[in-house]
C-alpha cells in the first residue's frame, strides 16, 4: 500500500510533528514499507477469529474504590516546566 | 415553511465514587487546585491505571436503569487528541465495544408520549479543568482529570426544547434514585450536549446538525435549543447551507458562537487501550445489579396514586427527589396516613425549606418526628394549627414533637372539666349569645366557641366545646 506525502503530512500533523521535504520522503517510504509488512496479515483468513481485544488472556482487572493519598502539590509541579498559582502553565488556549 | 427540530443528546454525568476511575487520588469537589493528583492521572510515563469496580457497576446500573442491553464483553479505548486539559494527550473512552448499548427511557408532557432511544451508555474519564482568565497563559488544575464518567448517547428523538428537556430530567432522577451520580449541576455533575438540525415537516432526511456543548443547566439546555433552531431556520431561509460544526453557547448573551475556526480534523485515531484488560461481565453479576435497582420515580407516582389515593401533582411533587420521596415513606410508615403526611410534607415543610433555602437533606428532624406529629394530631393531643407551630420549631431546633408541646404547654385540652369551667365562664359572660342561641340563630355557637378557643388559647377541642355549649344551655 502505497502512502502518499499528503497522507504522511497528514499523520505528522496529528502527532504535532514537522519535517522537511527529504524527512518526508524518507517517512514515507517506511511508513509504506511498514504497512505493506502489516498487509501480510489480509493474507489469513480470519473469518472464524475473534478480534484480539487485548494480547494478554485476562479480564476484570479491577480495584477497590477506596482514596489513597495523593501527590502533594509541589511534587506534582516539580517538572512542570511552567507553573502559576499552583495550576501548570500552557501558552494561551482559547476554547 | 414549517420545521422539524430533530434532536439527540449526549449527556456526560461524573458518577459518586470516592476515588477516581483509575487512581486512588478523591474526586471531592472544589479541594485546593492540584492537590488530587498523583502519576497516574498526571499521565506520568510507567504507571498502570486499573480500572475501580465501582465504575463498572455504576455504568451497569445506569444502563439497566435505561432498559440497555449490559454487554458481556466490553473494553476500553484511547481517543487521541491534544489539549493541556489532558495531560496523557489522550482520554480513556469506550469506542466500538461500549459497555451498555440499545436502551429507551419513556417521556410523557403536554402534546407527546414517547420513547427516547439510547444508542449507548460508555465509561470515560474526566479532563482536568482549564482557567482561562489568567494574563497571558492558561493554567490547568488536574484534580477533575480521572474522574469517572458515564456518557450517554441518545438517538435523535426529540423534536423540541420541552422533550429535551423533560428528558434530561428523566435522566436526572434516574441516575440519582439509582445513586449512581449526585447530578450536583452547578458542580458540572452533569452535562448536555445537544446536537439539532432542522428539516421541512413532513420529510424523512435529516438536516446537517450542529452539535452545542456543554450545557450544564436545564434553563440553557432549552434555551440553547430555541436559540439555534431560530439560527438555523433563518439561515436556511436566506438560501444558505447549515454548517456541520460544534458551537458554544454563551448563557449570559443568550447566543451561541462557532468554533470552527479552532477546530481542526478530528481523527481521535482510537486503539484499544494496551494498559487495560477487557470488562467481562456475567448474567449473575448483571442480574444482582438489577435486583438491586430501587422503584424509579415514575413507578412510585402510580403507587402512591393507586395504594395511597394521592393526586398525580402531589405524588410527582414527592418523588421529585429520591430523598423527598424516601422522608415521605418513612413519615407514612411511622403514622399511616398518606394523604396528611403529603400535605404536610409538601405544604408546610417544602415552605419552611425555601424561606430558609435549604433542602430536605438539611431538614434536622427524622420523619418519624413528623409522623409522631401528625398521630398527636389524629389523636387529638394538639390542633391542625398548633400543628404548623410545632413543625416550625422541630425545623428550628430538631426537637422532638412531644418535647416541644409539653415545653410551649400546646397540647389540646380533652379534660372535660377544665373545658366545661372555660365553656360556662364565656356562657355567663355573654348572655345575649346564649339567648340567640337558644332563639334559634345557629351562628351564635360559632362565636361562644371562638371565645371559648381564644380564652384556651387555642387548646380546647373544638368539638368538645361544641358539645359542652349545647348540653348547657
């Protein structure tokens, strides 16, 4: 399956990413290489399989709903790289 | 032209557990800005969520409270987007296997009486909140993020603001008699979205919708709704096409406005979330959850109609609140008598709460101090209207009836003799009354008897000094 650079464009600016020309033209052609990989899969035939939900054979992980204690606020900012009246610092969002 | 609004609603509703839906950080409202986080809800790389059991049987009883079909096999998923109040840049949602699907909830009002399909109830998380107002940044308090959610999608059933809005109610009280949420809506417990188009009435197709978010009133989920079909109406009748686009709606403007311009592709591109195994849920565990669902509102209404003789305004009046309702049960269990346990409950004591802007969760006295009342009453040891007095200070003071009326010496006189002296004083100090009275006009007892009350300060037995004035005369 062939990707485009408008689909690689696309898909970088999803995961807020940005490339010149050549990356691209490299990203590209792994990326198809990569699908082209995953194609070989369509080659089984699937009809009787369930879907995998999870690659681990377990359900019903689940816990208590009791509080435990939380991060004290300085430690939850430490690495904040920036901070303001106890909340985390962004540039402007307006929503 | 005539119009067609078609409507569906998403509701989002914070469910009551104490801990968060993956962390053991509390979800207890309006604490100190980040003080109830911890590396799991703050998206800290190399932790493990797991999943609180209490979620899962919250989204369980909700959906059986809404008549869905409980999936067997459910599982969650990552929506990916990008937005500080997230700070995993991904929510925990369900995507293609939600937990509760293919539900309806009836409505009933003036001119329909239908049923509202829910597509389907899913368990998420909460995002934290952002503050917008600060100078030239925007700060993000991560104490919301992680906090349990239900969101329910409804089928685009609803064709105007008032069956919206009824059923939003419905949808209220079902998830607080099942206490499956506190639907506290000025803490954002519960939230609309409304998505509406319009179409010529009469035809099938549906127009392009827009979607208005997070209403968090039932005031500005009707009044959103009028505003935007009057806005699509109009745009359509200028010859212009409805944009498919999310907007907001400004309460204090009375208006909405398009976000689009911000709005980029949405491609939440979801995958099975990796860090959480699949929900597996058996028939035992769903069929205990469903036997555990108390009577809803609207099967008490009937009840109280056909068991107890109530009228439909005052039977929906005390089911109003699942706390109201259980106070007026209580009350009833404790005197027998329905009809006077709703008059009071809905008379006198709903007036005391709003002059005092409280509600019955803040009442001090049990209902079983009420019902005790209303026996002092039925048996004679006080009057109706002594009554009001002693609710008044049992609301004031949480004092127990009987206590009160012995304290304030209200209790009605049913000693004979004591009246009988009262009853013969007023005879002898108004002759003229007497003598009409034995002339024949009826109306002179009336005022012996007022003269009698007054001199008794409200506590003889009116029948008795009835009694006592014709035996005498």
């Amino acid at each position: 399956m062939k990707l485009s650079i408008e689909d690689v464009v696309y898909v970088a600016d999803l995961a807020r990413l940005e490339f010149n020309d050549d990356e691209l033209k490299i990203y590209c052609e792994q990326l198809t290489n990569i699908l082209d990989y995953a194609e070989k899969l369509n080659e089984l035939d699937t009809t009787n399989t369930q879907p995998t939900a999870h690659v681990l054979p377990i359900n019903n992980v689940l816990r208590e709903d009791i509080v435990l204690p939380s991060l004290d606020r300085e430690k939850a900012l430490q690495n904040a790289p920036s901070q303001e009246n106890g909340c985390f610092k962004v540039p402007k969002v307006i929503d | 032209m005539e119009y067609e609004i078609v409507i569906g609603l998403e509701i989002h509703c914070e469910l009551d557990t104490k801990s968060k839906i993956f962390c053991g950080c509390s979800t207890k409202f309006g604490s100190a800005v980040n003080t109830q986080t911890c590396p799991v809800c703050l998206g800290l790389p190399g932790v493990l969520p797991v999943l609180n059991k209490k979620v899962v049987q919250y989204a369980t009883i909700a959906g059986l409270a809404m008549n869905c079909e409980i999936a067997e096999f459910s599982k969650m998923d990552r929506k990916n987007y990008f937005y500080p109040d997230s700070p995993k840049a991904y929510q925990v949602s369900q995507f293609d296997l939600p937990i509760c699907k293919e539900g309806k909830v009836s409505i009933q009002g003036e001119g329909f009486n239908k049923d509202i399909g829910i597509t389907r109830i899913h368990i998420e998380e909460d995002a934290g909140k952002l503050i917008h107002d600060a100078g030239h940044g925007t700060l993000a308090d991560n104490n919301r993020c992680g906090v349990p959610l239900i969101e329910i999608v409804t089928e685009p059933d609803m064709r105007s603001a008032e069956e919206a809005r009824v059923f939003a109610e419905k949808v209220k009280t079902t998830l607080e008699y099942t206490q499956v949420s506190d639907c506290k809506m000025q803490e954002g417990s519960l939230r609309f979205d409304v998505n509406l188009s319009i179409r010529p009435k009469g035809s099938s197709e549906y127009g392009t919708r827009t979607e208005m978010k997070n209403l968090n009133s039932f005031r500005s989920l009707e009044r959103s709704i009028h505003s935007e079909t009057k806005r699509q109406i109009k745009e359509i009748e200028k010859g212009n096409r409805i944009i498919q686009e999310t907007r907001k709606w400004d309460d204090d403007k009375g208006i909405s406005f398009s976000l689009r311009s911000k709005e980029e592709a949405h491609d939440y591109r979801y995958f099975p979330e990796p860090d959480l195994v699949p929900i597996v849920l058996e028939d035992k565990y769903i069929q205990q959850l469903k036997d555990s669902i108390p009577e809803l509102p609207w099967v008490r209404v009937q009840r109280y109609m056909e068991q107890w003789n109530l009228t439909q305004t005052d039977a929906q009046t005390l089911t109003a609140t699942k706390q109201m309702s259980d106070f007026f049960e209580k009350t009833v269990e404790y005197c027998d008598d329905p009809k006077t346990s709703s008059n009071w409950i809905i008379g006198e004591l709903s007036a005391l709460l709003n002059e005092s802007d409280a509600d019955i969760n803040d009442v001090k006295f049990s209902p079983q101090d009420l019902g005790k009342m209303i026996k002092l009453i039925n048996e004679k040891t006080i009057s109706g209207s002594v009554g009001k007095t002693v609710i008044k200070a049992m609301f004031e003071t949480g004092d127990k009836p009987d206590q009160i009326i012995k304290e304030k010496g209200l209790s009605q006189m049913n000693d004979e003799g004591a009246i009988k002296d009262i009853v013969l004083k007023v005879m002898a100090d108004n002759p003229q009354s007497v003598e009409d009275l034995k002339n024949g006009k009826e109306k002179a007892i009336g005022f012996l008897v007022g003269q009698v009350m007054k001199a008794s300060k409200g506590k003889a037995n009116p029948q008795s000094v009835n009694q006592i004035i014709k035996e005498n005369l």
